[in-house]
C-alpha cells in the first residue's frame, strides 16, 4: 500500500499584545511607513511574560488535536520546530507532550530557524510514508521578542511571536506529494543568534543572545534559493506551475513572497499573507499562515498547496501538499 501524509488537523496561537510600527518608531529611529514600504509589516504579536514556545505550542497543538478528532494518546511522535526552546533542555517537544498528558510517543525538537516547520514536516513524512508512524504532531513556536535587540532598528521591526500547528495522518489517499529540505553553513554569518554562554569565541561570548542580520545580503540569496526550490518541487512532481492552488510562504519579507509568486506566475490572491499583523514569527509563520487559510475556508478539500521557507544556515526547503 502506498502511504500518504494527509492533515487532519490544524491549529494556532497568538499572544493578546498587538505591537505596531508607530509604537516601535516612538523607541528607535524608524517609522510606519519604512517598515510598511520595506517590509509589509505594520504590527507583530507580542508574548507575555509568563508565556513561553511550550505553553503557545500547547494552544495550537490542542487546537489541531480537536480539528483532527484525535486522542492526544494516539500521537505516535511530536516534533517542536523552535529557535526559542523554554530550556536548553528537555527539549520543547518533551515539554508539550507533558502539558497534553501524553505517556507514549516520541518528542524532540527541530532546529533549522525560520526554515523549520518545513524541516519538521518533512521529518515527519518520511515516518509516515514509511510504516514507522500512523501520527505526528508539528509545531512552531517561536518567542521572537525575546531574542531581537529592541534597540536595533534593523532587526526588531521584523519579528514576532506565535505557534502553529499541524496534525498528520497516514492515509492511502493523497496528502503530502513530496518534502525537499536544504542546508548550506557557508552563510552561518549573515543571520545567526548568540549563544553567549556556550559560545567559543570571545566575540560571541561578549555578545547578548540577539538576533544579529545583514539584512540586504539575507535577501538577496532568500530570494534566488526560493526560486530555485520552487522549480525543485514542480520537477519532481512532474507539474506545472498553472496546478498549484495555493503558496503558503514563510512570511519574512512582502518583497520576498512577492517575488516567489511571481515565479510561479501566481497572483497575490493565491498567495497567504499573514505579515502585515504577525511580522516574521520563524519557524510558526507557515503554519500559522496555513490554519489561518484552512479555517476561514480558502484552502479546501483537494486542492494544491506549496508550502515554502528560509531561514538562518542558510537552510531552506518545501512541502507540496495535495489538502
Ligand atoms: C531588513 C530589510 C527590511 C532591510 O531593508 P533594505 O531595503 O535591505 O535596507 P538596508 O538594510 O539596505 O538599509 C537601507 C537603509 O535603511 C536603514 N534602516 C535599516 N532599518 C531601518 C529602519 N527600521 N527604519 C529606518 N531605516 C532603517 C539602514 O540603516 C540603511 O541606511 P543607510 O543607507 O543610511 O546606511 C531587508 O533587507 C530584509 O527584509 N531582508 C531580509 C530579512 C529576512 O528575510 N530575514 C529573515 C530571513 S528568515
């Protein structure tokens, strides 16, 4: 038989704290209309103080249990996509599958930043595809305000915080069409977070643990390796671009996600945007993006979606998924 991962199930979470470009532009030197003009953004969702990826992941992770109509108990493996794990360790996953009472499964968590839902799915897949596992549960969950220098224009006016979720199924229906993730560490410097304490070098152990970008040379290969990930995908399932319903981007940059639709000869009404309220919330964004879009009804039963991202490494990747 052959075995699909179909979703059954999608949730997500967003803090109450609504941060906007003129709040921003009352503690640094920006305005509204830079950030709106540069980036799409006009506001981001700010976490709580007592809030954490875990208890966010837990929302959207119960969100998309009762979507799928399933017992927590049935979950075969959780994987937590995060750059902003509670702890060092345990990891993330371990911590949600406590909050939802599970005794069984397996949980780890995925780092690959703002690419690692993508990273995530795919892991979850190949179990599914191969016999190993009947369901997964993927989240992101990123606490992005705690990591970026609310001093530093260039970098705190882009990010957000929030979890999505997503529930897979195996089914001998199509679900997932195909997955392709990528890693290259050459470009480890031109996006990357401190980790001051474990950190080799004294430059980085001197750091605080912001968020540190050269933003314009981000970009520029964001743009071209979304390109090319798009052509990768199409190939490898012998499709033209005219068959894709929907593309669900990682939302980092209007100007990137408008390029890749472009590319796909698609118009923006096809595309999910959820930057102009949520910023670029990491390796949540696709997934918030995609329940969004699944629940006010504009990705239905059938219809092909391609699911992309990039983020710090650089790593990049895709999920075509026939919904
Ligand atoms: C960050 C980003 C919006 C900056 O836009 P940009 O058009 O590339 O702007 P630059 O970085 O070249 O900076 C242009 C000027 O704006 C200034 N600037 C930067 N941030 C600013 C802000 N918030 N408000 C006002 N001016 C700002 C810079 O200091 C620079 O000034 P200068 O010309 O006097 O030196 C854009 O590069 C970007 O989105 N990059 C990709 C980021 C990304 O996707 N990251 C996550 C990947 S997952």
């Amino acid at each position: 038989m052959i075995r699909y991962s179909r979703v059954i199930g999608t949730g997500g979470y967003l803090p109450e704290e609504i941060r906007t470009n003129e709040q921003i532009s009352r503690t640094v030197d920006t305005s509204d209309s830079w950030i709106f003009e540069r980036t799409g953004i006009k506001s981001r969702r700010i976490a709580a103080p007592h809030e954490t990826s875990s208890s966010m992941a837990e929302i959207a992770a119960r969100q998309a249990l009762a979507a799928g109509a399933c017992d927590p108990e049935d979950i075969d493996i959780i994987i937590v996509a995060t750059g902003t794990p509670d702890r060092v360790y345990p990891s993330t996953a371990c911590l949600l599958q406590q909050r939802l009472g599970i005794k069984n499964c397996v949980a780890f968590d995925v780092q690959a930043a703002c690419s690692g839902s993508i990273f995530a799915l795919s892991i979850a897949d190949q179990y599914i595809k191969s016999g190993a596992a009947k369901k997964v549960l993927v989240v992101g969950s990123e606490l992005c305000s705690r990591i970026v220098d609310w001093t530093d224009r260039s970098t705190c006016i882009l990010f957000g915080d929030g979890a999505g979720a997503l529930l897979l199924a195996v089914s001998a229906e199509t679900g997932i069409l195909s997955t392709h993730i990528h890693s290259d560490g050459e470009y480890e410097d031109l996006l990357y977070c401190p980790n001051p304490q474990v950190a080799a070098t004294l430059h980085e152990q001197q750091q605080a643990g912001y968020i540190s970008m050269r933003g314009s040379e981000v970009f520029k290969v964001a743009v071209n390796t979304l390109e090319r990930i798009v052509d990768e995908t199409l190939d490898a399932n012998n499709m033209d671009k005219s068959e894709i319903d929907w593309l669900v981007p990682h939302q980092a940059n209007i100007r990137i996600i408008a390029a890749t639709a472009k590319k796909l000869k698609m118009s923006m009404d096809q595309v999910v945007v959820t930057l102009e309220t949520q910023g670029n919330t990491s390796s949540a964004s696709v997934l918030l993006a995609f329940n969004e879009a699944v629940r006010d009804g504009r990705i239905q039963r059938g219809q092909v979606v391609l699911l992309e991202a990039f983020g710090a490494g650089f790593t990049w990747g895709s999920a075509l998924i026939r919904y």
